[in-house]
C-alpha cells in the first residue's frame, strides 16, 4: 500500500487465535498493518451506512405521523407507462 496519508502509530492487542487467522488470510504481498487498516475501514463504513439509515428510519417515521400512510404509487407509474391518462 503506498500511500502519502499521515499515519499514527497504535499498539493493538489481538488474541491469539485470531491473529494467527488474519496471518492465515492475508495475501503474500500484503502487510498484517495493511489488511487491519482495510478491515478497519470497511468497519467504519459499514457504521457510517447503519448509522445514516437509521436516521432514514427516523426521519421516514416522523413524516409518516405527520401525514399519513401515502398510498402506492405504482399504479399511477403503469397507467403514466402504458399512456392511459396522457396529455399530447
């Protein structure tokens, strides 16, 4: 991995077990500090995505108690589609 990025030095302490796992998965030309910092930000990622559609969530409640349930609108979409109700 070469890259220009700052980086900080951290100690981790890993069990046993696992670290023998990651030794076991990592490629010939990858580094045990390159394949933590990947699975390391795939983490934060993926905690980013839960943490942006819970709020999603929330905010999709909020305007379901506000208005309603709002009917499909798939129906409309095929009849628009199909040209049923079209102004040339």
């Amino acid at each position: 991995m070469a890259t220009t990025e700052q980086r900080e030095a951290l100690t981790i302490r890993f069990p046993i077990e696992v670290l023998a796992r990651a030794r076991g998965v990592k490629e010939d030309r990858e580094s045990l500090n390159d394949l933590v910092v990947g699975a390391v930000e795939r983490e934060v990622r993926r905690r980013e995505v839960l943490r942006v559609l819970a709020e999603i969530d929330r905010i999709r409640e909020q305007i379901v108690a506000r208005t309603g349930l709002q009917p499909s609108s798939v129906p409309l979409i095929r009849e628009l589609r199909e040209g049923i109700g079209r102004r040339d």
